[in-house]
C-alpha cells in the first residue's frame, strides 16, 4: 500500500514563529487532506488539497502532485495551534485514506 | 448540521463483554468509515461501506463487525473485548470515494478494555 511519511516529527515553537509541516507520500494521489488533531482528540479538517495551494487565514497547504509532496504552513502561531498535524492521501484507484504518524506541534507562549 | 455523530463518547469494558458503536451522518453521504487511533500513531481503517447494505474489510478487521442497514448510520460492534482493542475509535463519512471526495470525521469514542 502507500507510504505517508510526515516531517518533522515534533516541532517547538514560541507564538509568533512561523513553520512548515512536510508530507511524502509514495504513490500517485487523487486526495489529500490536512487534519489538525486538537488537544481534545477532535480531528479538525484543515484542507482537502490533492494538488495546488490554498489558504485558509493563517494557515496554507500546497500539494505538488507530480513529486508526490505537500507542505503545511503555519505563520503567527498561537498557542491554540498546538497538537498533531496529520496528512491522510488515498490513492488513485483506492477508496481508503492512509494517514501519516503526524507532527506534534507546540507552540509556547 | 450535525454532520458525524458518534454514540458514546467514552465507555469501559471487561474482556469479553460485546458492546456497538455507533456512527450516524446526516450529509446523505454514500461512503462511511470506521478507525482507530493507537497512542502517537495516526488513523486506521477498520471497516467501510460503499453504500447502504455494503461493508467491506479495511487494514485491521479482525476482531470488529460493522453493519450498514441504514444509509445514514454505520454500526461496529466488538462481539468480545479484548485489551488490545484499547483505543480512540473515529467515524467517517464522504460523498464519494476518498479518491475522490474529503472524509468528514466524527469526535471519536474513546474506549477502554479492562
């Protein structure tokens, strides 16, 4: 099946940093979404980007496709961006998502 | 919009015992799913239904049955708890295949094996 692999896998941040989250993924894609997982366990979607870019307030996704990466990034952080960022793809023929092991962000005040 | 309920939210069981998790959407979506979350580790897929009256296996199925009788709920169900089963579980629904569409995730149920 497809490989996610997230990086880094911990980031510390003081509020106020910027930062960018990484997403390799192994085979050819047709979704990709972010999810930011809050302390409370809630997933959260961020972006369903399986190419291009978006953004979304302070937050911003770009997806290339044809290198098989997305990137997440976070500026201003505040301390409510703190918990785990995850990227999940599915694959061109499949109907199921694989989900990275996440970044588990901090952000200090 | 309630979107992706799940019922209950937290439960303890003993080995054995059998309990039913349930999912319910109210986005008329066709595609549902059922995960679990180990500690530090992202999402599995237990089980999916492409439809009303489908169900089909995902990447750790053994030990859980689903059921899909109704198009808006999505049933799991551990027939005897194991502590292995220890976990965070997160239903998920989508109009279409995930190839194609977002999942919609519910809060999760975060269920505990004695």
């Amino acid at each position: 099946g497809i490989q996610v692999e997230q990086s880094p896998p911990d980031l510390i941040l003081q509020e106020g940093a910027n930062s960018t989250l990484r997403c390799n993924f192994s085979d050819s894609v047709n979704n990709l979404q972010w999810f930011h997982q809050n302390p409370w366990g809630q997933l959260i979607n961020l972006f369903y980007i399986p190419s291009g870019t978006k953004q979304n307030g302070r937050l911003s996704a770009t997806t290339v496709a044809t290198e098989r990466y997305s990137l997440l990034y976070i500026s201003s952080s505040q301390t409510t961006d703190s918990g785990v960022y995850f990227c999940a793809v599915a694959e061109t023929s499949g109907s199921r998502l694989t989900f990275g092991e996440g970044t588990q962000l901090t952000v200090n005040p | 919009n309630a979107g992706v309920t799940q019922t209950p939210k937290f439960r303890v069981l003993k080995t054995g015992q059998s309990m039913t998790l349930l999912c319910a959407q109210d986005m008329n979506h066709e595609y549902m799913y059922w995960y679990r979350q180990d500690p530090g580790m992202g999402l599995r897929l237990i089980h999916y239904s492409v439809g009303e009256g489908t169900t089909a296996k995902g990447e750790v199925p053994d030990g859980y049955n689903v059921s899909r009788l109704k198009k808006q709920n999505f049933l799991l169900g551990l027939e005897s708890a194991a502590p292995s089963q220890t976990s965070v579980y997160f239903c998920a629904s989508s109009s279409m295949g995930s190839s194609n569409q977002p999942q919609h995730f519910g809060d999760g149920t975060r269920l505990s094996i004695l």
